[in-house]
C-alpha cells in the first residue's frame, strides 16, 4: 500500500469514502477469483464501490500509475503478474458415469 496509495484519489464526495485499502483488497480478490463483482465479501465493503472505482480509477489511468509505480519499486530482474482460472464441471472430479460415488469420496465422507 505504501508504493499505490500517493497515487489514489483524495477528493471526497458525497457521503463518508470507504477506506480505500479495504476497496482495493475487494478489486484484487474479486480479480483473482473472476467471481462476479456482487459476490464480493462485504469485508471489502459494498460491492458497488469496488466496481465504481475499479471504473472511475481505470477512466482516470489510476491503474496505469499504479502498475507503472508497483513495477518501478521492484528491484529484480523479471516482471511478472499471471493468474490461470480453469472451471471444471460440477461431476468432472467424480470420474462415475452413473453418480455412484467414487470409494475415497465415500471413505472421507464417513
């Protein structure tokens, strides 16, 4: 937080702002799950927040400082931010053809 926070907005409109360390952990869970934004916890704060500044922040080139400032604090020799999100079907781990369970399902079961 200490290199991204200069570079957010300070401009308080309206009501009281939602911390923005408690919304940028709310972007970035909602960004590894590829959950949908209104499953975001409410430990993050009211979900329409994150999308509103995931947006505002994005239209103003926000993220771009903050990528271009993270990857300028960094002292190594590669740069690297890669995520990998496979879906598999609901019975895809099960392996039966007829929805038998299979033994180990039963065994950790009991």
């Amino acid at each position: 937080m200490v290199v991204i926070e200069p570079l957010l907005p300070t401009k308080v409109l309206g009501v009281k702002r939602v911390d923005d360390s408690r919304v940028l952990k709310g972007i970035f869970w909602r960004l590894r799950t590829g959950a949908p934004w209104a499953d975001i916890p409410s430990r993050y704060g009211p979900h329409t927040t994150c999308v509103n500044r995931f947006n505002r922040w994005r239209r103003a080139g926000h993220w771009q400082r903050i990528l271009e400032a993270v990857s300028a604090a960094y002292e190594g020799d590669v740069q690297m931010i890669d995520s990998s999100s496979i879906r598999v079907h609901l019975h895809g781990a099960n392996g039966s053809k007829k929805g038998d369970p299979v033994a180990w399902v039963a065994r950790a079961a009991a």
